[in-house]
C-alpha cells in the first residue's frame, strides 16, 4: 500500500471515513444485540431493562492464515462451544484480518464462500451456547499479532490504509447484520508503532461509531483522554467501551518474584493511571481488559504472581474482561506449522484442558460482581486471589470455599483499624494466637479483632495477638482454613522488605464490595 503523504490526503481520508461510519451505523445498530446494549456510567447495559451485562469472555483468533478460527481441525465446533460455555465464559472475542474481506487474492467466489461459511457457522455455533460474539479487527494483513514495525499497526503503515480498514469493517458489519449472537465490534487490536500519534487516532476514530475502541502502545495508553474526548454523534451516544491489555512480558521476572508485593501495587497503579482511569471521569466510560493471560503450563513464577494480581483488580473494580486465549495451538504461526499455545486454555492436541486451576483462580470474576440496579444493600465477599476461593464461616471454622455463593462481611474502613463483622450477627473475626485458625467471637473492641490493610498492595490484614504480636491472615493449603501468621515479606514496622525470597500471596486477601443477591 502507499502511504498518505500530507496533510491534505490525510484529511480527505477523514471526511471519507466520517461518511462510512454512518453506513456502519445503519448495519451495526439495527436488528442485532448491539442495539440493545449500551452503556450507563461506567457499565455496559441492556439498552431495553436498564441492567448490567459483564462481559467474561475468552479469545478466539481467525485472524491468521488459514483465515479460520483455530483448532476446528483439531476439536468438531460444537464441542468446541459447549466446553466454552461450560468453562463459565459468557462471550467470545473472535479475531479477523481486514484483507478477508478487501484483498482481491481472496476474492475467488470459492474461497470467500469457505471463509463466509466457516465463520458465519462458527458464530452461529456459539450463539447456540447463549454465547455473546465481539468481533475483533485484529490485523489487516494475516499474521501474527503484534511488533512495534510490523506494518499493521497503525494508520498509514504497509498493511494499513484506512480507507481499505473502512471497507473491512462495512463489510463484516453488513454480513453480521441481524445476527442476534454479535454484540460488539472493536475498531482495532493494539495500535502501536512508530508511526502513532495522537492526531491521527483522533482523525480515524472521531466519527466512529463501533462500540470498543483502544488507545495507543498496544492498547496501555488512554492518557491522551484526559485532554480530549472522544466526540461522538448525538445518535450514537452511550455506545463506546474502552479497551486495555495488561501482560507481564515486558516487567523484569526478578520484580514480580522478589518485591511481590511493591509490585503488584505499582502496576496495578500504573494500568489504573494509563487506562482503567476512565472508569472514575466525570462523564465515566467502561473498560474492557480484552487480553491479559500467562503461560497456563506453570513455567514462569513471575506470570504466576502477576496473574494473581490481575485477578484481584478484576474483582475489586469488576472489570469486563476477556482472557488470551482458547486454542491450544495454531494451523500455522510465524512459519511453523502446529505451533503450540501455552496460553490457552485448551492443551496442545485440544483433548483436555490445559490447567484446570485457572478456572478455579477466574469463578469470581465470571460473575457479576456489582450490579448498578440492585436494590438489595451492599456487603463485602472476602476473596483470596490465590486460590481463587471466598472466605466463609461453617459452624464457626473459618475457612475458604466456593464464591458461587459468599459469604457477607462488614467492615468500615479507618486507618487505625476496623472490624470484620459477620452480617447478621454480632461477632467479629479475631486473631487467637500464631499459626492458629482464626474465629469469629463477641469480642469486637480488643485488639485482636482489629484488623489494619498493610504492605503496598493492601492485600495484608493484620491484627495484634494479646501478646502485641502482628500477625496477618493466611491460607493453611492443608485444610483451606484460615489462620493467623507473622506478615510475610514485611518488616516489623509491617513495611514491605525491598527484596523477599518468600511468596506473600498465601496471605492476600481482598474485601470486595458486592450486592450479589441469592
């Protein structure tokens, strides 16, 4: 492709864009899901009820060659859909190449049949599961995703005209029209490349009217918001989600492993400055984490330790979100044929999956954490990262189990300590000695039921012993119950230590807010 050379091209481009959206408007918003779903404050909604739908969802690419989602040589397609769905993912993020649908080496009326066949039949397969579809624009020219110079990065690279970028998606948003199982189309995966600029993204997206749209460096950069929004058409209004991705590949292994704590805090500070601010705006708009995941087979304790901590900023803010990925392996990746995915959840051969704990570690977030509509009082879950399990009471053990159904705690915040209390009833969770189980008594003003959030990711509770002896809770993996034990990874100021050999997650522990009804 040739490049735009001046500014004239480029605004040419523009006005011709603006005109397009408005032809993608007319396909996207009638006869399908995304004419009922729209957006209120910071969350996606049924533009019909009013009330809220958490998008949990896990990636699917079609965006390489063959130009098929992966893995239906592998797995029969309704197999395929019903272990998503039994997974307890709601939506899938299906990936595409724009040049699909615009290159004339695909236009022979055989090959685009196949290809119109093969994923029309695929998306109807999942709407059969109840599933939702985002249709994701991946790449323009088939291959893998993603490198800083790639070409397909952003708008005037090699593989990236935007008036063939237009077309793609006209095109898939006419052969999508009054498919009920498609909810969403996201403009484009991962703008990135020397050749990114604010002006441009502003020029190429303003008129838009797709719902999900990214920011810059491989979706991580919304801060250009905060100088200027998105302006959208009275006509279109409350239909735009942001997106993010958030992995652990370019963080230094040595940090998440040695300073897990410091860590965690810092990038988790770091993805809410850069992106998942947008939720808090005056005029909030919703994120959608649309890629984050790890190498499921285990190998990396760093990807480990992050994935954890991806897992406790979902359940606190209740993000949507969409897990990288499903298939276990690739028809053909970077020249090599049956290239293995150990990200996905599915293994190798696609018989089995990968790692069933990840299913474990996800169970909170595939719910709705917080619903906008409930009339029913808020209350606390407390929730354990690590394991992915909730902290409940059974004939006064305190231990973890399922968060299918939580359990309800009390707790308001003071920076000298606060309680814990059981709802419905007057007792409080209190320390009884080191490394011993605690207990929810009727003592609720001694020290020992005073608990205090320590270490920087504020994921410690401590309390005092009757001794005066700090200790913080954690998870005994021998029984699942809940004992007390010296913080791990702090000091006896319970400040973080700069360099710690020990996990502190076994002590991690997340009050979320919640008005999860039963």
């Amino acid at each position: 492709m040739k490049y735009f050379q001046n500014d004239l091209a480029i605004g040419l481009v523009a006005t011709a864009l603006a005109t397009s959206y408005i032809l993608i408007l007319t396909f996207l918003l009638s006869d399908t899901h995304i004419a009922f779903l729209s957006t209120n404050s910071r969350w996606i909604v049924n533009a019909n009820s009013g009330r809220r739908v958490k998008l949990a969802c896990i990636n699917w690419p079609g965006h390489m060659n063959p130009l098929v989602p992966e893995g239906l040589h592998k797995k029969p397609l309704r197999n395929i859909t019903k272990d998503i769905a039994t997974m307890g993912f709601n939506c899938v993020r299906l990936t595409w190449a724009t040049e699909m649908f615009t290159n004339k080496a695909y236009a022979n009326l055989t090959v685009a049949q196949s290809l119109e066949r093969w994923n029309l039949t695929v998306i109807d397969a999942l709407g059969h599961e109840n599933l939702m579809v985002i249709l994701d624009n991946h790449v323009s020219f088939p291959i893998w995703c993603c490198d800083w110079n790639d070409g397909n990065g952003f708008f005037k690279d090699l593989h990236f005209h935007p008036v063939e970028w237009v077309q793609g998606l006209s095109t898939v948003a006419k052969l999508y029209k009054g498919n009920p199982t498609v909810v969403a189309i996201s403009l484009r995966n991962e703008l990135r490349g020397p050749r990114q600029n604010e002006f441009d993204w502003y020029q190429f997206m303003e008129e838009d009217v797709l719902v999900i749209v990214s920011g810059l460096s491989f979706e991580t950069d919304l801060t250009f918001l905060r100088q200027r929004k998105l302006n959208f058409g009275v006509n279109v209004n409350n239909k735009l989600v942001y997106e993010a991705h958030w992995y652990a590949f370019a963080d230094p292994p040595e940090k998440w492993i040695f300073s897990t704590n410091e860590f965690c805090a810092e990038i988790t500070e770091w993805f809410m400055s850069q992106t998942g601010y947008v939720i808090y705006e005056r005029s909030p708009t919703p994120i959608f984490l649309s890629e984050f995941g790890k190498d499921q087979n285990g190998a990396s304790e760093a990807e480990n330790r992050y994935f954890i901590c991806v897992m406790a900023l979902l359940a606190d803010k209740d993000l949507e979100w969409a897990l990288w990925a499903m298939q276990g392996s690739y028809y053909l990746r970077e020249g090599q044929v049956e290239w293995e995915e150990p990200y996905g959840m599915y293994s190798f051969a696609w018989d089995k999956i990968r790692n069933s704990s990840i299913l474990q570690l996800m169970e909170l977030n595939q719910q709705m954490i917080q619903d906008p509509t409930s009339e029913y009082a808020s209350y606390y879950a407390m929730y354990h990262p690590q394991t992915g399990r909730c902290v409940s009471v059974n004939k006064n053990n305190v231990t973890t189990s399922s968060c299918h159904r939580l359990q309800r705690w009390g707790f308001e915040y003071d920076e000298n300590g606060s309680r814990i209390t059981l709802v419905g009833t007057s007792g409080c969770l209190t320390v009884v000695a080191d490394k011993a189980p605690v207990k929810v008594t009727g003592d609720c003003s001694s020290q020992k039921s005073t608990w205090k959030f320590v270490s920087k990711s504020k994921m410690h509770l401590a309390a005092r012993d009757e001794k005066g002896m700090d200790l913080c809770l954690e998870w005994d993996s021998l029984n699942s119950t809940i004992v007390t034990n010296k913080c791990l990874c702090l000091g006896d100021d319970l400040g973080d230590l700069p360099w710690c050999s020990q996990n502190p997650q076994t002590q991690w522990f997340k009050l979320i807010l919640t008005n999860k009804h039963y």
